[in-house]
C-alpha cells in the first residue's frame, strides 16, 4: 500500500496518518533489509540495486535491453569475469582460458575478488555448455572477449539477456576500456566503470613518464610454440595493446604480416621480422628460452646479441598481459615493466 493512498471516507485522522507513517516506514526498512540479506547472500554473483534501468546495449548480433539490475551473472568470453569482478559482481558461471595453468580463481591479480568461491565452469573459448549455462538461472549473460557465432548468441538470448562481443572489433579485440565500460553499463554500474577506466590510464600515464627510453622504442611479441615455429602478435592482439600503451611501437613489417590476424605465424627464415628494440617471448613450454637460443636464425639477429629479449612464462605474466583486462593490466604493468627496462 502506497503510504499516500487516501481512505474511501475522506483524508485520514491526524492519529490515522502517523499509524500510516509509522507502518510505511517500517515497510520500507524491511524491504531494506531483505535486500540488503540478498545481496550479501553467499549465492554469489549478485549485484547491488542500480539505477538508469532499463538499458539498451548494441553488440554485433543487434540490441540487448536489460530491463533491470542483474542478479546472476554468466560470463562466456574469456576474459570477461574481470570486468564483472572489478565492478563487484562474482559471476556464477565463466568460461576458462584454458593453456595458461592456473585456475580461473587463481589469477593473482583477481583472486582476492573470488574469495575462495570460484564460478561454475561452463565451457571453454565457443565449446559452451548450454545447459548447464541454463542451470545456473543467469538474468544476465556477458559476452565480450569471444568468437561466438550467431547461433550460439541465439541459443543464449533464449537463456538470458545476452551482451555480445562489439561488432566495431575483429573478435577477440575488443579493448579493455570497451570492455569494462560496456560491463558497467550492462550492471547498472557505469560512473564506477569509467573510474574504473581511468585509474588504469592513470597507471600507463606514470608508467610512461617514468620509463622515457621505452617511448617510441619498436616492439615484437612472440610465441615459440615450437621449434623454428613462432606466432608473432599482430597490432590487434590484447597482449600488443599493452606495450603499446607503455609506448612501444609496432613495426609496419609485423602488422602488415599479421594482417587482420591476431598473429602471423612464421618459420625461423622470417624472424627478421621481430629483430626490435624490445622483443618479448611468451610461452608455456618450459625450454622455450633454451629452444629459442638454439636457433642459429635468431642467435644472429641483433636483437638476440645485445641481449635485448626477454622470455616470460605464460604461467601468470604472460596471462596477465594476455588478459589485458582492467583487473589485469596493473599487474602486468608492474611485472613486465621492469624486464623491458633491464634488458638491452
């Protein structure tokens, strides 16, 4: 009952009124309470009351409304729990970046936002486990950092509202800034988003001013995934995205090769290509750097004499800077900052 609702007779007493007052606030201090229980809930994935709802979001399979704050949330790219997280939000389901050896809840830079309750997996890059996507009862399902086809944005529409990747990007390029600004929007949670945003600016800013002889320095990262095999990351890859913004450049040679790829994968007669100011390898392989500096092609480059390579484990540097999300990206500024500015 609306507390100035009127009596069929006329204007209630004055004694009335205060009854009326009384009960109306007690009702809204339980209704308080209840949703203050909920959200606190050990459930997870809950997100606080917002406001602005309903919203509308554009993505590459046309227009998601989401008609009110979300409660459970999915997220199906693989990157996309650390928006969510930042945001405040434990996603109930979430795809694994499966490679990188560590757990979903055990990344340094977000397990403190877990708190020892990790997501429901529910798949891994496309390979999505519907039904137990639908198990999970999301009001919301997030889909950034992927692939995902039309079908299978179909297929989950019909679960919940769904926000795709943004179709202004190749897949897998969405940056992270998009990434978490569209996160906050689809919470309810836009203004902490751009503060969000724009603390991590803050942190390239410092970053850059303090490491001047990086600014303007050529750049390569490169995955030996075998020998005299190497995936050289293109300008579109989240992990270049990072060093460019601590103010490396990529050279013509290396996003002409890759195209509209994130990578171009070349044999050892192309590493030419990566002979840079700063070259970075990343890999899981634990012989990698011993597999690298056994290539004859690559031990004459002048890159290689002057000892101006670094060789980062995937395992968790190199996720953080694979990641390249709003959570992870301070971390690999800290980790990887230091290596670029020892060598050479």
């Amino acid at each position: 009952m609306s507390p100035t609702s009127h009596s069929i007779a006329g204007q209630p007493s004055a004694r009335k009124f205060t009854v009326l007052l009384v009960a109306a606030l007690l009702l809204t201090l339980g209704l308080a309470a209840c949703g203050e229980s909920e959200k606190t809930d050990s459930g997870g994935g809950q997100a606080a009351p917002g406001v602005g709802f309903p919203v509308s979001i554009q993505h590459k399979y046309g227009t998601t409304e989401i008609k009110a704050s979300p409660r459970r949330v999915v997220t199906v790219g693989m990157t996309d729990q650390d928006a969510v997280l930042a945001l405040g939000v434990k996603p109930v389901g979430a795809v694994e970046f499966s490679g990188l050896g560590l757990a979903i809840d055990k990344f340094p830079w977000s397990a403190a936002k877990w708190g020892g309750a990790p997501p429901k997996i529910v798949g891994a890059r496309e390979d999505l486990k519907f039904e137990q996507i639908a198990a999970l009862r999301p009001d919301l399902i997030i889909g950034l950092y992927t692939g995902m086809k039309k079908e299978q944005y179909d297929k989950l529409a019909k679960i919940a509202p769904t926000v795709a990747q943004s179709g202004k990007y190749a897949d897998y390029a969405m940056p992270w800034k998009d990434m978490t600004l569209v996160t906050g929007q689809a919470l309810g949670k836009e203004a902490q988003a751009k503060g969000l945003v724009a603390a991590v600016e803050q942190r390239f800013a410092q970053a850059r001013q303090q490491n001047p002889q990086l600014v303007g320095k050529t750049f390569a990262i490169a995955d030996p995934f075998k020998p005299g095999q190497y995936a050289v990351f293109g300008p579109t890859d989240p992990k270049v995205e990072i060093l460019r913004s601590l103010g490396l450049t990529v050279p013509n040679g290396i996003a002409q090769a890759a195209g509209k790829e994130q990578a171009a994968v070349i044999g050892s007669e192309r590493l030419d290509m990566v002979d840079v100011d700063r070259l970075v390898f990343l890999s899981s392989l634990p012989n990698a750097q011993k597999m690298v500096e056994g290539d004859k092609v690559y031990a004459g480059l002048k890159v290689a004499k002057e000892n101006r390579a670094v060789f980062v484990p995937y395992n968790p540097t190199g996720a953080a800077i694979s990641f390249n999300t709003v959570l992870s990206v301070p971390y690999a500024i800290d980790q990887i900052v230091p290596l670029l500015t020892r060598s050479g």
